[in-house]
C-alpha cells in the first residue's frame, strides 16, 4: 500500500466545482487585489476562529515582516526566536535590521523553552517570537509572564497552528500580534501564496492596514513606511470556501494523530508530548529515532512518505553564520534536527494507510 507523504490532489479534487466557480465569480468582477472577497474571509475567519481583527495579506512571511516593523525592531534590537522552526519566523528580523537572538526548544514539543529565555535577556531584547511548531501550542502562560516582566513585544507565528488551542483559547492573541499562513501544504491551503494578521488592540491593526497598502489610509497619501502586503481575491474567495471544512479536517488529523500515538510501539522511539495545555491541530506528526535515517530508508520501501522537518536549525544556516553559533550551541534543536522524521497526516489518509504506516514503523 502506497502511503504519500502528502497528496494535496485528493482536497482539490472534492472542491474542485465549487472552488472555480468562486474564482470565476471574482474574475468576472475582476476583484483581484483585496476586495469583497477577501473582506468577507477576514470576517469568517475571525468569527470561525476567534479572532476580533483579521487582516488578509499575500504570504505568511509578511505578517510577521508587518509585526516586526509595528514593533519597532531595527539595528541593535534583539529579538528572541527558537533555532527549531522555519525560515520565515525570522525573516522579519532580519528585514528591519534587527538580529535575532536563538534561545533552545524543550524537549518534548519542539517549542520554546521559557526556562533558558531569561539568560538570554539584554538590554538590546525588543521582542520575542513564539512559535506553535506542528500545531502544538507554545507554553503561553510562562512567556508572557516573561515578556510582561521585561516589556517585551510578542509576535506568535501561528503559520501552523491555525485552530490550536492554549487552555481552550485560540492562540494567536496571548501576545501582541498573531500570525498565519495560507500556503498551499498548511492546514487551511490557498491556491497560491497567502496570510493573515491578527491583533490585540485596534491601534496595532489600523497601523497594519495602513502598512498592508504602501502605509496609506488615503489613495496616494503615505504617512508612515510600508509596502504591498495585500491579499489576492482569488485568495479569498478560495479561502471562502475552504474554510468552512477546517474544523473538520483538523478532527481528522487530530483522529489520525491519536491513533499513532496509540499504535506506534517501535523500541527506541520518541512520539512528540501532547501536554494537558495545549490542543494541538497535528499540522506535522514528527518523532524521533537515535537511526532517523535508516528508519526513514526503511519507511520508503514500504511505500511510505516522510519528510525531514526540519534538517538544519535556523543558527546552523548560512544566511545567520556571521551570529557566530557552531554546533552545540542549541543541543536541543541540533538534536531533534539530527533525529526527527514527520509521518504522513493529511484529512484524505484513509485508517487502512495510517494503519499501515504504524505497521511500517513497528517493523523497523
Ligand atoms: C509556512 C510558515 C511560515 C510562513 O510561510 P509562507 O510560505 O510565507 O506562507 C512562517 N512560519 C512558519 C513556522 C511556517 O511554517
């Protein structure tokens, strides 16, 4: 039996009537930039998932990019991000000169450790970054108890934790500003690029929207610095239609996630913590093995799909050589680099292909 690690055909397939006939509906009104649409998906959006103010954009690079330029962040701030994560959490960093300071995931969700964030704390610390990694939420309560004492700015990059939940609320708001990301492999894919921006208060928006549209609130006045963060109609009028089955595909990865913790039995093998705080949306199903490698080599001649999430963390890119953190600086994140591999868990897997990766696990 043929497991892909990922088939983003089978979603596309079922949506695909009623997916371009809201694209056709959105060309004939030939509402490409924002617009109705998008309009009407930051509403549903905020109403589906909690969220008083959604701003739509065009990536989920930018919202954070957005968010490190409301914070203020700029040469000789220092922003607090884990090493384990994706790229783009600190892309925004680096755009408005700022440098981000890496402090070590725990051990058992891949998350923020908020015991070793405190020792990294300087004068120059403006902000932290806060990632909910694989849809596992973060320890909020600990990093804003952080933050608060040190008047620090918090962004969550919620890029894959769309739905999750932290002590049963939404995460995205314990911070400052919020993040997401439409891209096509995420829980809720667009067709195409796509984010959006949440924000506590009302202030912190407007200045969004103002940012989002080349900082102007007014055609062709611009009072304070932006660029063109805007979403596509297209965008939105997909998203429209694809958000109504979240709930529904975030059960089914939560059902499919069960059953691996419950089937997988292989000696040796770590399955990620699932903490009583947080109610994770499983955007990857990644565990550790001491012979990751070989594990995977065996996984693939049973047909079985996996991806290495993620091989080399931030401080061991090239792009951040010059901060100067060779290896061992972060044993965590290295370690779960070294060791992790993600299991399949997509809505479409059918229990016979779950069942058969566990076998495939549980035969290594
Ligand atoms: C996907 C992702 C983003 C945003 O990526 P885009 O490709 O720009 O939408 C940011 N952070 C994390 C952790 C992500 O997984």
């Amino acid at each position: 039996m043929k497991v892909p690690f990922l088939d983003l055909s089978l979603q596309h397939r079922a949506l695909r009537t009623e997916a371009l006939a809201a694209l056709a509906a959105t060309y004939d009104a030939t509402r490409f930039c924002l617009g109705k649409d998008v309009e009407e998906f930051e509403k549903n959006f905020g109403a589906t998932l909690g969220y008083p103010r959604v701003l739509g954009m065009n990536s989920g690079t930018s919202p954070l990019h957005v968010a490190c330029m409301i914070a203020g962040f700029g040469p000789g701030d220092e922003v607090i991000a884990p090493p384990f994560t994706f790229i783009s959490t600190v892309w925004g960093v680096s755009y408005v000169g700022a440098t981000p300071r890496f402090v070590d995931v725990g051990e058992g969700t891949f998350n923020l450790d908020p015991a070793k964030i405190e020792a990294a704390i300087t004068p120059r610390t403006k902000g932290i970054i806060v990632v909910h990694l694989f849809g596992q939420p973060a320890r909020m309560a600990e990093i804003m108890a952080i933050a608060r004492r040190h008047g620090l700015f918090v962004i969550e990059d919620c890029a894959q934790a769309v739905g999750a939940r932290y002590r049963g609320e939404p995460v995205g708001l314990f911070g400052d500003v919020g993040t997401f990301s439409f891209y096509p492999t995420k829980n809720l894919g667009g067709c195409g690029e796509g984010g959006a921006f949440v924000a506590r208060d009302e202030a912190t928006q407007v200045k969004a929207r103002h940012i989002r549209v080349h900082g102007s609130d007014r055609r062709y006045y611009h009072d304070i610095v932006g660029g063109n963060f805007r979403m596509d109609g297209f965008q939105g009028a997909l998203l429209n239609v694809k958000l109504p089955h979240l709930a529904g595909w975030t059960a089914r990865r939560q059902a499919i996630a069960q059953r691996y913790l419950e089937g997988i039995r292989l000696a040796d093998v770590r399955l990620p913590d699932q903490p009583d705080y947080g109610q994770s949306v499983f955007h990857q199903f990644t565990i550790r093995h001491p012979r990751r490698d070989a594990l995977r080599d065996y996984l693939a001649q049973q047909e079985v799909g996996t991806d290495l999430i993620y091989p080399v963390p931030l401080h061991r890119q090239g792009c951040f050589a010059s901060l100067g953190q060779g290896p061992g600086s972060f044993p965590v994140a290295e370690a779960a680099a070294a060791t992790c591999v993600s299991l399949p868990i997509f809505p479409e897997l059918t229990d016979a292909q779950v069942d058969h990766v566990i076998a495939a696990v549980n035969g290594f």
